[in-house]
C-alpha cells in the first residue's frame, strides 16, 4: 500500500523544499507522516501541560519509524468565562477545534494523527475532527489535576462564592478556596464535562486501553503518549481510520459507562455530535433508553465524595467495564487493533492493576486516609443506583426533550408540581437567586440561553447558588434552555427543547404556571395556570394563544463566530452540532 504522503509528493513537487525548509531531512520525506495535534497553550491547566505529551509522541513515532509534525489548535476554559459574556464562545468553540483540524489534515497530507486534548471542548472537538480528517488515528487524553488541601477541588468554588455573597463566609475563606483549588495542570478534578469525555474517548475505543483521566502528573501518562505515537504509526501502515473502528455498539458502550460513571449532562451534546460526524445517529432518546436500568458505581464528585484522580487509582475505565462487561459489546473494535473484550484481558497481566492500587496507597498517605478501590468504583452487586444517572424528560413544556441529572438531584424534587418564575437572561435569574426573591416551591426559568440565542452558555452560577442553599436546593427547580456545567448539582433540568428563540414552548411560560416534574415517569410539562390546574386540551389552547402574539428576539449577534453558530446550531437533543440545509 502506498502511503498518501508518498502519492502528494509526486503531487506537488513543493511539498519536499518546503518541508525540507521546516527542518525535515531528506530521510524524513520518505516516511510515514504523522500529525500530533493537540489544543496546548498557555490558556488554562488543561492545556499548559500538553507540549509534554506532544514530545513524548513525537518520540514513540520516531521510534516507530514516522515522522511526527506538531499542529495547535488551543481550546479556551469554560470556568475562565463564567459569569461573562465569554461563556457564550464555549459550545461554538468546539466546532470551531474540529473545522481546524478537518483543515490541518485536509489541506496538507499525512497518514495519521495524534491528537491530544484535555477538558470540555478540545476533547469532543478533537473526536469530531478525527472523523473529519479520515486518518488513521489516537487520542491521548491529557488527564486530571490532583485535589488541593482538604481534598478541595474547583467545582466547590461556587459554593464557597455562593456562601459568601449571602455572608455566611468571610473574604479569607473565599481567597482560601481560590489559592488552593487548582494545584497543577490537568483537567478539574471532578466527573465534569472535561473528565467525562476523556472517559468517553477510552470508552469508544479510540484511546489506548487504560489511558484516561489519569493524574496529569503521572510518569504513566507520558508513556501512554509514547505509546499512541508507536500506535499511530502501526494503523497509518494498515490503513485503520476511526470509521473503521466505530459503530452504534460502540456509542452504547460509551453511554453505559457515561451511566456508570455519572457523565456530565454535556454528554448529551457532545457524543451525538461526534457520532453524527461518524454517519451514526443518536440523541437524548438514546442515552434515555440506555440508561434505565444501567448501574451507577462511581463514588466521585459532583456526584459522589472524592476528587476524580481517585478513578484511576481504583481501576479507571477498565475496571468500570469490568464491572458492567455483562452489558457490554466486547467485540468491538478498537485502535490497539484488537477488540475490547481481548483489551480487557490483555490489562490483567500487563501489571496495570497493580500500578493502579499502588498509586491509591500513595494517595491515601498524602492526605491522611484509607481508601479501598471498592470505595470509589462500587461492585456490580453494590452499585450506588440502578437506574443510570440522566433522564430525558418529555411534556408540552419540552416536546423534543430536557436533561436532568437526577443522581446530583435531591429525592424530594423527583415529583413535584411548582410554580413559575420566568426570567430571559442569567443574570436577572442569578440576582432574584442570591436576594432571596425566589421562594420554596418555585419553578425558576432562565430562558433564550439556547444555541440559537446566544451560544449555549452553562448555567453554572446559578446553579450553584440554588443547589449551595440549603432550603431552595430540596424545593425550587431551574429549568432553561442553556446548559449546565458538569460541576453542576441540584434539581437542575437543561437543554429545554425546542429552545425559546426557536419559538419553543419555554419561551411561552408566564408567571405562576403551573410546572409538573415527574423524573421517574420522564414529564416536563405545563399543568396549570395562575396556579390553577388546567387539563392538557386546556393548556394546549392557553398555548396557542399565548403563541399568536410571541415573537422571536432580534439577533444577540450580528457577525462572527456566534451568528454562524445561532444561524446553524442543530437543536440541543441533537447534539447542537452545525447544520446546514440540504446535508448529506
């Protein structure tokens, strides 16, 4: 088989003199040609460490008998822009990693990649642009930052803020929080969106087995960057792409470890977007369907007790499947070239256990504990829930779907009937939160926080002022059409859709609506008005009132980035990928 890079150098009789320019040597030319694109930058600590990873793949295809060439498309830190305008660049920014990654490859040849990124949007944005770029290919996930003091991690900080805005904590306890939640690089410490989808990428078959969420400062992850760049080279030579790889079973082996692990709600945007680059179609039905009845078994925050550095030390995904393998398509393929059933047996003699456990003895010493891997990833035989970890629930308030995150739910707000309290920006919302101008029993909703209206931005500080107050977390619900950070806890339901610019019925909501929740029968729905019941033909009619005199807000944004995305974003349940008339 000749190598693409070899048929373009016949091509384009430049391409030599300008490598040769770059630094290649004339050797250099006649080898298999690798990409190693990573989202480094000095940006946040996800992405500082990255260059290390990049040298260490550089030398495993070298070794290998390639030759590797560094691209950089840095991802931007969705905690850097809460509370600001910036936020609203987050869920455009990872089509924006995959356009330039589809450009990198497509417009220079090579015959395979690397790609390494660490947190919320470089790592979807770089499953999507594996698709595009039609290379063989690995991913190398660039792990998760150890815990601070008192086992402090940065999901924590709203609640410290929240606490101090209502004076419960003085200004040093704040500045405590702030100085010590982020001792290194890494992804935050916690099963946010970042740690989920470096999970979902071993889960899918594209990272080496064992690889994910490992402590950024673990000499292991040098070596299974080392390792991805020896493997790139073996898949460029056999012609392995990632479509050759994924199937729908293994989307369903993703989203039944997402249940396992209690993924992120943003699992619900990114894995049908990088399946809909990969020719597959799934959406929130998808994960509704996949995770009732699906065994939730791990201990880690937001959901669960300890930082997430502690997945690993117990096991990381490999013991996760382990413990769902009943479930699971072992058949598989993925990019060891092997399937997941032969991958799981191959780590239990390949010593990986063995260095898991010790560094778990490592982290008990450090912070003066006494952990055992069951502690963290629960047995099959005791999980911590059987009913999965979201919930997709339906109504004439969310006729195409809203997400909830039901194990970081209270029990008390799994069925109840409240009241509404509409407001059309965070910011209004966020206000009446932290002054006390919403009551036990409300139905908060912050609304044209959609893809369409302003990019999809988290609500995360709201979120977090609800779920850090002691009274409105077990009695208020917030419902939007944004999205909610993976940090987020509470009786917190988002990607309402069809979204309020989009004319959907959230935009319809008025003041002392009635609001029906009911998690376990999946109902999101308008029961009322004036806080008297209506029946469904009622309400439907109230609607279509209501709707005769709607209109739709003018453009937040008239140029740049986010009116093409708010021209072009598919409706949330679908992934809120850019769409375009006529796709094939």
């Amino acid at each position: 088989m000749e190598l693409i890079s070899q048929k373009m150098r016949k091509l384009a009789p430049e391409l030599d003199p300008l490598r040769l320019g770059t630094g290649w040597t004339k050797e250099d030319l006649g080898k298999c040609q690798i990409i190693v694109e990573s989202t480094y930058g000095d940006s946040h600590p996800g992405s500082v460490h990255l260059n290390q990873l990049v040298d260490a793949v550089m030398k495993g295809i070298r070794e290998a008998g390639g030759h590797g060439a560094r691209y950089f498309c840095t991802d931007i830190c969705d905690g850097k822009s809460q509370g600001t305008d910036g936020i609203n660049f987050s869920l455009a920014s990872r089509e924006m990693i995959a356009n330039m990654i589809e450009i990198h490859t497509k417009a220079t040849p090579f015959d395979g990649g690397v790609f390494i990124a660490s947190c919320d949007k470089g790592m979807p944005g770089n499953l999507m642009g594996m698709a595009r770029a039609g290379i063989p290919a690995v991913m190398v996930t660039g792990g998760t930052m150890t815990a601070g003091p008192d086992l402090l991690t940065l999901e924590q900080l709203g609640m410290y803020s929240a606490r101090y805005e209502r004076g419960e904590i003085g200004e040093d306890k704040l500045n405590w929080a702030k100085e010590n939640a982020c001792p290194g690089c890494g992804a935050c410490s916690f099963i946010g969106t970042a740690s989920t989808m470096q999970i979902m990428a071993e889960a899918l078959g594209l990272a080496l087995p064992g690889s994910a969420l490992l402590p950024a400062s673990s000499p292991d992850l040098l070596d299974y960057a080392y390792r991805a760049g020896k493997q790139s080279v073996e898949l460029a030579l056999k012609g392995m792409t990632p479509k050759d790889l994924l199937t729908m079973e293994s989307f369903e082996n993703a989203i039944f470890v997402h249940a396992a692990v209690s993924g992120s709600t943003n699992g619900l945007l990114h894995l049908p977007a990088i399946a809909h680059e990969y020719g597959i179609e799934i959406d929130g039905n998808t994960f509704d369907r996949l995770h009732r009845g699906a065994y939730y078994l791990l201990d880690v925050r937001p959901s669960g007790r300890w930082p997430a550095e502690f997945f690993y030390y117990a096991g990381g995904v490999p013991a996760i499947m382990e413990e769902i393998r009943s479930v699971l398509h072992l058949d598989v393929l993925t990019v060891t070239g092997k399937t997941l059933g032969e991958n799981l047996e191959d780590l239990k003699t390949s010593g990986f256990y063995e260095r898991c456990e010790k560094g778990l003895w490592e982290a008990n010493a450090k912070h003066g504990i006494s952990l055992k891997k069951e502690d963290i990833i629960r047995s099959w035989d005791n999980p911590i829930g059987t009913e999965g970890s979201v919930a997709v629930l339906k109504g004439n308030l969310a006729p195409e779907g809203a997400v909830i995150k039901h194990t970081a739910c209270p029990k008390e707000m799994f069925q109840a009937v409240l009241n509404a309290r509409p407001f059309d920006s965070e910011e209004e919302c966020l206000d009446a939160v932290l002054h006390h101008k919403v009551k036990k029993g409300d139905a908060v909703f912050i609304r044209y926080e959609g893809p369409k209206a302003s990019g999809m931005p988290e609500m995360f500080y709201t979120s977090e002022a609800i779920s850090s107050d002691r009274e409105l977390g077990r009695s208020i619900a917030l419902i939007t059409d944004g999205r909610f950070s993976g940090a987020s806890t509470g009786p917190v339901i988002g990607h309402c859709s069809p979204e309020a610019q989009a004319g959907g019925p959230i935009a319809l909501v008025e003041e002392g609506d009635l609001i029906q929740i009911d998690v376990d029968k999946r109902i999101l729905a308008i029961v009322g008005v004036k806080g008297e019941p209506k029946t469904p033909e009622e309400i439907e009619e109230i609607l279509k009132v209501r709707r005769q005199s709607w209109k739709a807000k003018p453009p937040k944004y008239k140029s740049g980035v986010l009116r093409l995305f708010s021209e072009h974003a598919a409706a949330p349940m679908k992934g809120a990928y850019l769409e375009f008339e006529n796709e094939v």
